[in-house]
C-alpha cells in the first residue's frame, strides 16, 4: 500500500473542512445529497482519525 505524509497543518485543515461538510450535509433539504455528503463526510473522518493515529505513533526523529 502507498504511504502519503500529512502534516498536522493538513489534518487541521482537514478537520476543518470536515466541520464544513457536516454543516452542509445537515442543512441540505435534497435527501440523496444529503446522503452523499454525508458518506462524503464519513470518508473524511476516516482519513483525519487515520491521520492523527499516524501522527501520534510516530517515532521521532
């Protein structure tokens, strides 16, 4: 499997965005949008836990 690096300045970002896709799916009236901006959403969380484990298991240098 490939590794990519994010930086903690990334994954703040990231949860960010995440807090910005959570609003927007919540205010959505369009059901099936609603819906995958969720999944959206679910995928995002998944890469910034992934993130923060990662960073917090790092070795240091």
């Amino acid at each position: 499997m490939a590794s990519i690096e994010i930086s903690p300045v990334e994954v703040l970002a990231l949860k960010k965005l995440a807090l910005i896709n959570g609003a927007l799916a919540q205010s959505l009236a369009n059901q099936t949008a609603k819906r995958e901006q969720t999944a959206l959403l679910r995928v995002l969380m998944d890469v910034v836990g992934r993130a923060d484990v990662a960073d917090q298991t790092k070795e240091p240098a």
